[in-house]
C-alpha cells in the first residue's frame, strides 16, 4: 500500500515553473497565502533550515485543516513537520510553520527551506548555492 506522501510526490514541468515563478529580480506571481501567518510568529524566524532537496514538492491540501511545515529540514514526513525538531539532543531552534490554505488543491511546498513565502516555493531552489547544497 503507497503510503500518502509517495502518491503525491510528484516534480513540476519546465513549462509550470516558468509560468508560476520569476526569473529575474522581479516579484514571484501566483504565491499562495498562509491564511494564519498574521496570528503567529513562527514565520518571522531569521534562520532557514537545512536544504532537504533542490525541488519543491506537490501536495493537495484541504481548506479547513491546519498543517505544519517543516523548517528545520530534518523532518521524516518532509514537507511536512514530524516533530524531529522537539529532539533535545539535535539541539535544533528552528519550529514548524504552522499554515492554512483559502481554498481546497494542489501546492507547491518549499523543500529548500530558504523561500520568503514560507511555506510555499518562491522559486529560491533555482539559486545556485541551493542547487550546490544537495549532490
């Protein structure tokens, strides 16, 4: 039995990246919103977690449910966060962003970690330093 995640994994094409994401130093177009960034402040921390992987990953999410993004990197359930964080021994600062959708569909989630518009992809992965984080 496939488990939900390996369902949903899936790459965008050329042509979807190009149509979703800027190229130059102009804004990002078509960003979803994180309906409750403005009732908390884990979107604030400075630090970027770990690059996980150098793409972003799709994933249907529901309107009415509320999730965790993983910022740390070190999650098991990537995107999503598994509470690896909580682990003392790690020693990691970083917490999950907690985030809700307006509507139901399919999202690209920031599997980087350095995007500006946790937790969606921004299109950041395209730098190169990202693209030499992960072999």
């Amino acid at each position: 039995m496939q488990s939900l995640f390996s369902r949903i994994n899936t790459r965008p094409s050329l042509g979807l990246m190009q149509r979703l994401y800027s190229t130059g130093g102009e804004k990002p177009k078509n960003i979803p919103k994180n309906v409750l960034e403005g009732s908390q402040t884990a979107h604030l921390q400075a630090e970027n977690g770990v690059v996980f992987d150098k793409k972003p990953f799709k994933i249907h999410l529901d309107q009415d449910k509320v999730y965790s993004w993983c910022l740390c990197g070190k999650s098991k359930l990537q995107p999503i966060c598994d509470g690896t964080h909580k682990d003392e021994f790690l020693k990691i600062k970083l917490r999950p962003i907690r985030f809700k959708v307006e509507k139901t569909g399919d999202y690209w989630l920031c599997n980087c970690k350095h995007t500006k518009h946790r937790p969606f992809c921004d299109g950041t992965h395209k730098q190169k330093h990202i693209q030499e984080a992960v072999k």
